[in-house]
C-alpha cells in the first residue's frame, strides 16, 4: 500500500479504537489482513454517524450540507476520481478488494440523513425500515471480508445481526439519544405500556418504563436468535471474532437487566474482566460449535 492509503486505513482503525470498543476488542481476533478492512467499514459508518451526531451545534442544514459533500467525494472515489479525505481511501480500497455492493454504502447514507429529521418512529415496521440501512447493511457490508461457506444463506442471519446489535444500542443508550431530540423505541411499543414520549424525556425508570426496556430486550433477542446460526456459516477464522462481538452486544442486555432496567441511572457495559474472558473463551471455541442466547 502507498502511504497515503496506510494513513487511511490507520485513521479507520484510530475512529474504531476510540468509538467502538466493542467490537474492537472482537476484531483483535480476526487474522491481521481482514482487521483493516473491518476498521475501514467502521470508519466509514462513524465518520458519516459523527458528522450527523457530533456536530450538534450546528444548524441541521449545515450538517446535511457536509454529510452530502463528504457522500458526493465518497461516489466521486467510486468513479475512480481522486480523494482529497483522511480516510475515503481506506473504504473504496476496501470496496474493490472485496467488491462490495455500493447500493449498501448508499442505502447507509440515506438513513444517516434521516438523523436528521427524523426524531421518532411510530410502529416497528418504521424503524426496521429505518435499521435496514443503519444496521442490515452492515451485516451484508462485513460478509464478504469475513467470509462464508454459504453467502446466500448467510447473508439473512447477518442482516438480523445488524438489526440485534442496533437495538441493543437504542435501549442502552435512551438517554443520550433524548440528548440529541431522537427517541428510536417505536411509539407503538411505549403505548403498549401507556407511555409517551413525554414519559421517558422524564428520565425516570418507572415500572412502565422498566416494563418497556424489559420488552425491548426480548425483541432484541429475538434478533439474536436469527443472528446465531450465521455465525457457524462464517469462515473458521472469522468466527472467535464474531462470536465474541455476539457474546458481548448480548451482554449489554444482561447488564441493562442487572440494573433493574433503568437506563437513565448509568449506561450498561460489560465488566473488563468478562471482556476478556468472553475473549478468550471464544479463541478456544472450536469452530462450527452453535451459539446460544442468553434467555
């Protein structure tokens, strides 16, 4: 690789480091020549999530009007163009390696810009929709890099992946996205508990709202149960990789119950030390062995 592209990957891997820890920890155990395409995708997704969520100060229009300058130099690189950005050269080099669908990468770009309208959903259905581009398409993005015995098959299982670990994000983390205007949970589902809006911008973990997060993490694992067997279809190499990635975004819920459901009161992680152990015990799984989720 030329320099400037090595820079790019390394920026990619700096952006996963610091935001990402993770799954971060998860690709140490990917072999060395398909971690930095990993960290490329992941660039990719928090550089365009930062523009939108990081700078929040900014006008909404003058967000929208870097992520489409950042979108349009992306499909000028795609056209073979030159690049003038820190880490656009690390996603198209990826792209090519592996050639990866590019309606995936725009179909991302589309709901990034949602982020910035939208502040609510009102049924499941709307925000599937919306986690199809965030989240599914990032599963189908990370097939080809990690590998599979039956792609086709996989690539449903990797789909509800995306889906299980972005919603495992949108229960952690209510508070913060209140921060930001958005409420992700649907309003049909507060409204199964006689909730609003209005209730959870309270921040208060009443028993509705426990009751709420309680459902939310069974839809999650509904997610993860239609996830688990791709994980035995990926290259054997890959999967102590995603097995850990599995064990620990599932963990999280394990925590948000350990804390009684309430979210507001601190945001739920996984210990260091079961980090680690989860770690490990995945790099002595034996490959092909199933994955089970937690009940």
């Amino acid at each position: 690789m030329d320099i400037d592209l090595a820079a790019a990957y390394e920026r990619c891997r700096e952006l996963h480091k610091r935001h990402g820890r993770t799954y971060y920890l998860a690709t140490k155990l990917l072999p060395a020549w398909k971690r930095r395409h990993v960290h490329a995708l992941y660039g990719f997704t928090r550089y365009a999530d930062e523009i939108v969520d990081q700078t929040w100060e900014l006008p909404a229009d003058e967000r929208a009007r870097q992520l489409t300058e950042w979108s349009d130099a992306f499909v000028a690189g795609l056209r073979g163009e030159p690049v003038d950005d820190p880490l656009l050269p690390a996603v198209l080099h990826t792209i090519a390696v592996f050639d990866l669908d590019v309606d995936d990468f725009a179909t991302f770009l589309r709901c990034m810009a949602m982020d910035l309208t939208v502040t609510g959903y009102p049924t499941y259905d709307d925000l599937l929709d919306y986690m199809e581009g965030s989240a599914a398409v990032i599963g189908t993005m990370m097939l080809p890099i990690l590998g599979s015995s039956d792609p086709a098959v996989a690539r449903e299982p990797a789909r509800q992946l995306g889906f299980a670990f972005q919603l495992t994000n949108f229960i952690r983390d209510v508070a913060e996205d209140l921060d930001r205007g958005r409420v992700y949970l649907p309003e049909s589902h507060l409204g199964r508990f006689g909730l609003t809006r209005a209730d959870l911008e309270r921040r208060e973990a009443t028993p509705e709202v426990k009751d709420l997060i309680r459902y939310e993490i069974g839809v999650a694992r509904e997610h993860y149960t239609a996830a688990a067997p791709g994980i035995v279809m990926l290259d054997p190499a890959s999967q102590a990789c995603m097995r850990t990635a599995f064990a620990l975004y599932g963990g999280i819920l394990g925590e948000i119950e350990a804390n009684d459901y309430d979210v507001f009161a601190q945001r739920a992680t996984v210990p260091n030390r079961r980090r680690a152990a989860v770690a490990v015990r995945s790099l002595m799984t034996k490959a092909g062995t199933p994955v089970t989720v937690a009940a």
